[in-house]
C-alpha cells in the first residue's frame, strides 16, 4: 500500500501496541488515508508525519459495542438522528469506535423512526464525529413473554413477517435478536440468515430442544448471558421433571454459539466473568455495554427506550435498576470499564480481554475484515490508553475524536 494522498501520516508512538495474540512493547502504528499501513518497531517515519505520544500507555484496536441502547441522555429508540449521534458520540468517548445501536421493545413505528435515524446518520457521518454505526441491533420487540425484563411489556409481542420484512427492507440491520420459543421464530431467523446476519436468541425462556431448532434455523449467539435467559430452574417451572437443559447448557457445549457478557461489577460477580472466560474463551465471548441512555447522565430516573413511552428506570451511577424491585436495567458505564474490569477480575491477558472488546464481537457481526485489530489495512480506528487502561485519546479512520 502506497501512500496516495497528500495528508500527512498519523503516526502513534511510545506505547506498547496490543495484537490479537501478544503485546508489542515500544510500537510504530502508521496510518495513512484512514487506514493502518505498518505497525512494528523503530519504524522510519514518514517525512510528513503527525505524531502521537502514546506516553508508555497502550495502543490497542476501537471497542466494536454489539448491544447498546444510548448514552449522554438519548436513547435510539427516540428515534432522531439528533438522539442517534448523541449516543453514538457519548460511547466514542469510551473508546467505542463501532457501534451497533440496538432496538428495544416499540411499536412497528417506532422501530422504523429508529432505523432510519440510524441509516441517516450512517450516511451522513464524517470520520471523528462519532462511533461509526456498522449496523443496527434488531433485539425488541420479539422478547418471551415471561422474559421482558425492564422493558416496556406493551410493546412486546410475537414476531410479524409483514412487519420485520419491512425492517429488514432498510438493509442496516446487521444483528437480529429473537427469543426462540416464540410461534414464528424460525421464520424470523431463517428472514435474518437470508440478509446475512448474526441471529442471536435473547429475552428467552427457551428450552435446549427449542434452541436446537433455533440452531437449524440459523441462531448462533445469545444475548447478555445470565440475564433473561432461561436455566434448568426456570424450565423446571416450565416443563416439570425430568429437569432440562437450558440456553446456558446450549452454548457452553455447542463450540459454534458466542455469546456476550455484561462486565460492569454490578450484573455478574468476577467468578461468572471468570467462569464464562474460561468456558467460552475469547473468541466466543464479546464484552457489551448494554448501557442505556444514563451512561454519562447524573443518578436519577430516566426512561429505557423511547423517550415518550418508555418504562422507567432509575440509575444510581453505577448500574441501572427497576424502580421499587431491585432488577437490574442494563448497565450505565462504557466498554473502557468493562476492559478494565476483566483485567481486574478475571485471568484473561490483557490482548484477550481486548480481544474481546473488539475483534470477537467485530467477527461475530460480519465486520472483521474492516476492524476489530492493529492490523494492516483495517480501518484506523485506534486507542491510546493509559497504563490503567483509561481512554486518554480516540482515532476514528485516522481523524481525532474531539472531546
Ligand atoms: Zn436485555
Ligand atoms: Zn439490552
């Protein structure tokens, strides 16, 4: 690759560079044109060249976000691109380079306003703004009955094929949630398998032979794990003896499901994190957010989903919560927290846990070829990182993240 335009190269230095496999002390990224065109050590720079001091800190890949409602006060379900780049804005400050903004129970309208307020934004973004939206999360409103968790119940129901045809129609949606028990689920996955995407059984009370069709149908990935989702106690309420096997026993043996955590400290405790590390590996197991429209907002009540109709949670600026219960409503931190949280917490190596932050949800969702690490030729979506691992600057295609 030749260097074509006139702008200078970006050139990050004086930091040890973290790769899908190992850590490279005293690293040379070199990105030209939005791309990353060399990366080792003691490099001759180019003689035009902007350098950045990575400060002895860490050079590592953008955050790839898979499941994601809002940040900063908005939330993608408000619909507006006003709303849709607040969020997609407030997760870049968390290192969060590619997002998928993720549905939440609605009515059809409100699930078309939200689509297109993200394909607007996708088309009309320029590199630095914001987090790029690579596609959307289709994940309300075809949620178990039993399994809505804090989101609004009126706005769940069965899956429609005259309605999800027509959201599919926009072609933004890149992953597509639905619990598999539902009459007309695979269906739904076999609609989302034909559009080419990742088919994820979420909210769900589902048994292992509900997911073994789901399977057959196209279904490889579960949502949140641990969360909504059902375990041999709850189909025993179900079905009765003799007791079954669940959506946990379903991908823990089954090498070819992923599945994602939310690592905040508040939803599982550091030996589920450590326990779902060990089982999945990092090339199963992606770190979200899941974070809602509190991330970056001070303690209070705010509505999950819809700015009009939503159901109301509370946040005390650590998680978010169900009011008067103690459920939990998704989390209200970045994905820079839930990184340094399973370095913290769990064995994994630190190219692991970036590992999962970053190519294994960018694999997953069909985008690894364009990000996910330091890599020749993907897109100059770069991290500088302290040696606590906070987020001291942001490049996207090469161009600075204003703060
Ligand atoms: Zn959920
Ligand atoms: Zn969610």
């Amino acid at each position: 690759m030749s260097q074509t335009t006139n702008e200078p190269a970006l050139v990050i230095h004086n930091g040890t560079a973290v790769l899908p496999d190992r850590l490279l002390p005293d690293a040379v990224i070199v990105c030209v044109g939005g791309r990353i065109q060399r990366i080792g050590q003691a490099l001759t720079l180019p003689p035009k060249a902007m350098l950045v001091d990575a400060k002895g800190g860490y050079i590592t890949p953008g955050f790839v976000d898979m499941h994601v409602h809002g940040g900063d006060g908005a939330d993608f379900m408000d619909g507006t691109a006003d709303a849709v780049r607040t969020a997609c804005r407030a997760h870049a400050r968390h290192g969060t380079t590619t997002i998928f903004p993720t549905t939440t129970t609605g009515s059809p309208e409100q699930l078309t306003a939200m689509l297109d307020a993200c394909v607007e934004v996708q088309r009309s973004s320029t590199a630095g703004d914001e987090a790029r939206i690579a596609g959307v999360h289709f994940y309300g409103p075809y949620f178990a009955p039993d399994k809505v968790g804090c989101h609004s119940r009126a706005g769940r129901r069965d899956p429609d094929a005259a309605e999800y045809r027509r959201h599919f129609a926009t072609g933004i949606i890149r992953i597509a949630t639905c619990a598999a028990e539902l009459p007309g689920a695979e269906a739904f996955y076999r609609e989302a398998k034909r559009r080419g995407c990742l088919i994820t059984c979420g909210h769900s009370n589902a048994s292992w032979a509900e997911m073994a069709r789901a399977f057959r149908a196209g279904m490889r990935h579960v949502d949140h794990f641990w969360c909504a989702m059902s375990s041999v106690a709850s189909l025993r309420q179900r079905f009765g003896t003799p007791m079954q096997a669940s959506m946990e026993q379903f991908v823990l043996a089954n090498p070819e499901m992923s599945t994602e955590i939310i690592a905040d400290g508040c939803h599982l405790a550091p030996e589920l994190m450590e326990f779902a590390y060990r089982q999945l590996g990092p090339q199963r197991l992606c770190l979200v957010t899941d974070a809602n429209r509190a991330l970056g907002m001070p303690p209070g009540r705010y509505r999950f989903g819809s700015e009009t109709d939503g159901d109301w949670i509370e946040s005390d600026g650590r998680v978010g919560y169900v009011p008067g219960g103690g459920a939990l409503a998704s989390s209200v931190v970045g994905l820079d927290t839930m990184v340094r949280n399973m370095k913290a917490m769990t064995s994994a190596s630190l190219p692991e846990v970036i590992h999962m932050a970053s190519l294994t949800p960018a694999e997953r969702a069909g985008v690894g070829n364009e990000v996910g690490c330091l890599a020749r030729g993907k897109r100059a979506d770069v991290l500088v990182l302290n040696r606590q691992l906070k987020v001291k600057r942001v490049f996207l295609a090469g161009a600075e993240l204003l703060r």
